[in-house]
C-alpha cells in the first residue's frame, strides 16, 4: 500500500506554467488610476509570452530547502468517512512558515533584490502570508514591514512572533502609521481591520517609504509561482498511475487553489481529462457564489490598480471568521475568468462544517490543517460520500498546518456543539 510519493530534488520544476499563454487566454488589463506601479517589480506584473517560464536559479535553491512536497493517499481518512473515491491530498504545510505562501514569496523577494529595492512591505490576513514575506526578506536580506489584521493578530499572536523572528516589524491594522489607517483606527465598526484596508496601509507605506509590495494575490506573478504545486502533484499522480477526477482547493484570493488547479485546467480546457474543479469559500465570505464580476480596487482605500475579478466590494469588511486567509473581497483574475466561463465551481461551508472536517482529518492522518485548508476538506467529504463519484480519484490542497489556529479549534469544541465522537 503505497501511502506518499517520495520525490527527490531533481523533480522539482524549473519553470512556472503559464495556461494565459499556453491557451491564449486574454484577461483584461490593469488599471491604474495612480501611478503606483514604482512599488511594483515588472516580473510581478508583466505577463508571458511562453507558456513555461524559467525559475531563476537562487529561487530554485531555496525551493530544494523544502521541495518537492508530499503528495499522499488518504487510506485512513478513506476509511473514516466510508469514501467511494480515492482521496489523495498534496501538503504544503511541511516548510519555514507553514503554508504554501512561501512559493511566492520567496521568487517576490528575489526580483525585488534584483530591481535594487532594500525593503519590502505587505499586508497578511491570517499571518502566513506575512510569515512567508518575513523569511524571504531575511533570506535575500531585505527588510520588512508586515501590517496584520487586528482580529487575526490577536486569534494568532504567535505568528507575530514567527515574523519578528525573521525580523520583519509588525504592525497592528488598522495602525496610526499611515494616513488611511488613522482615519480608520478609531472606527468601533473598524477595529478588527480587514484584508483591504491592512493592503492600502501597506501600499502607503511602500510608497512613502520607495519599499516594493509583496503582493499576496492579483498581481501575474503570484499565481504563476504557485503552479509548482500542481506541476509536481501531475508527476506525483503519474507515480500513483492515477489521475484526478475532482480537484479541490479552499479560495480566498485563489493562489493555493490555483497552484493545483492551473496545471490541471490545460487538461479539462483542452479537452483531454473530464475534471472538475472546486472552489471552496466561507459562507461568510462568499465572494464567487455572492460577489459580481467587475473591476474593482485590491483595496479599501483605492491604491491598488483596478482589476477585472469577482470581487464583494472593495468596502466590503467580512465577518472575523476563523480562517482569517479566506477573508477576502476580491479573486484572483484569471480564475474569476475561468469561474465566469464554467471551468471552476464554487462551494461555501459555515465554521462548524469546517472545524469539524479538520479534526476528522486530524484523527485520521494525524496533520491538523490549517482552518482554511478544512474548508477543503469538507468539500472533499462531501463528494467522496457521493455514490456518483464512486471509483473516482479526488486531490485536494492541504494548504498549510494549524498549529497557530489552536484557539480556533478550542473555540469550536468549547462553543459550536463539538461531539466528540
């Protein structure tokens, strides 16, 4: 019984796959309305012309420290939950900061070292983005400023010692650093902050202080990184001699999801595999099943370009769920254009059905996933129970570990009518 699929170095990729120019998938422009772009590296931004795009070597170095990542079958996770299907997940837990946000960071930091910037500044939701910035910072000896949500901050204080470990300054959002923080920091409807205006703090302050911006979704670049994550899992279920039927990711802006999926979609776009693809939001934050297609700002206070995405509203403050990293108004632009032309579904589960896919999942394969990898996870127990999809090959992002998110956990057993059995 083959349980993982152990890679060795040699099989990481040496390119980033990009399905815009393999498929010619025209997505509308950037707009923007100030010129901020100085804040930007071009390698964040541009777009390609090829459809694979060579991994610059000091990335890929840094990658070998924690790649390939596991890609595992779930036999006692089957089991538990008297699956039809396989179930097979990749984990991207196993690495310095915890999550898959490292696959992005790590090539941010470099291009921003390579365009002459001493600094970088970011916004994080739940904290691993902010944890991802803060090691790639120090790894290519930059420094960093990392502006938190308040009600993240305070679920997960140890994140913010994680980062000030790497050096990176922490900031409280909404802050009195910056000119929008002020006008929103004594707002009682404010005070737990929000993905976009934690993004304007940190776009003011990269401009005020000529740092680059660590764009944590949107932006070209970052769901291009992401695609080692599929690309390794194409080769890890060859070594399986399986292929997936359903592809799973939990989405707030959509980088993990994308990771899997975009490598994949070639397939189902060109019609060689049948594969379904799902996203998983909070019900509390439903951007895709809730939210309209248009251009909107990546931020509440209109730094950001305008982008073409599924998108709450650039003012819109979500609820302070647990899985702080799925509190998110806007989506990635290229998947909103795969979503909007019927290649992705959209699925939404409250807090209760998440934590308690999670710790079913902790039980059985004994990792406790992240709560917004649980989103996920309850999605892949759904269609595994389904007798439609029986004999059928389901993969899912385990995105990242919650280790941090322990409070999360005891708040559910203690106040969401945990059984315990």
């Amino acid at each position: 019984m083959d349980k993982g699929v152990i890679m060795r170095e040699n099989f990481i990729p040496k390119a980033w796959y990009d399905l815009r120019a393999d498929l010619n998938i025209q997505l509308e422009p950037l707009v923007f309305e100030r010129d901020n772009s100085s804040i930007y590296t071009d390698e964040l931004l541009k777009g390609s012309d090829h459809a694979y795009v060579k991994i610059p070597e000091p990335v890929l170095e840094l990658y070998a420290e924690y790649r390939p990542t596991p890609l595992r079958r779930a036999y006692s996770f089957e089991k538990s939950i008297n699956s039809y299907c396989k179930i097979y997940y990749k984990y991207e837990g196993d690495n310095p900061v915890g999550s898959h946000k490292i696959n992005t960071a790590i090539p941010q930091a470099y291009f921003a070292q390579k365009n002459g910037f001493n600094s970088m500044t970011t916004a994080t939701g739940a904290g691993q983005w902010g944890s991802a910035i803060a090691f790639a910072s120090h790894k290519f000896c930059l420094k960093s400023t990392i502006f938190f949500v308040n009600i993240s901050l305070k679920q997960k204080p140890y994140r913010k010692v994680l980062m000030e470990m790497l050096g990176a300054q922490v900031i409280s959002s909404p802050s009195t650093v910056t000119s929008i923080g002020k006008l929103n920091s004594t707002d009682p409807k404010k005070k737990n902050g929000n993905m976009g205006l934690a993004t304007s703090e940190a776009v003011e302050y990269a401009i005020t202080q000529k740092a680059t911006f660590g764009e944590t979704s949107h932006a070209y670049g970052v769901i291009l990184h992401q695609t080692v994550i599929g690309l390794e899992s194409i080769k890890q279920m060859e070594m399986f001699d399986d292929f997936p039927d359903i592809v799973i990711g939990c989405v707030g802006g959509g980088t993990n999801f994308g990771g899997i999926s975009i490598p994949f979609l070639k397939y189902k776009i060109a019609e060689k595999h049948n594969i379904r693809f799902i996203a998983v939001e909070p019900k509390a934050n439903s951007t895709l099943l809730h939210g309209d297609y248009k251009y909107d700002y990546a931020d509440s206070g209109k730094l950001t370009p305008m982008i073409k995405m599924y998108t709450l509203g650039h003012t819109h403050t979500p609820d302070p769920i647990h899985a702080g990293g799925l509190r998110y108004h806007g989506f990635d632009p290229l998947l909103s254009k795969l979503y909007h032309d019927g290649h992705i579904e959209a699925q939404a589960y409250d807090q209760r059905e998440i934590f308690a896919a999670g710790i079913s999942f902790y039980k059985s394969e004994g990792i406790v996933p992240a709560p917004e990898s649980s989103h996920a996870i309850r999605s892949t127990i759904e269609e595994a129970q389904k007798k439609d999809n029986k004999n059928k090959s389901i993969l899912f992002c385990l995105s990242g570990h919650g280790y941090f998110d322990l409070s999360g956990y005891d708040f559910y057993m203690k106040n969401l009518h945990y059984d315990k059995n």
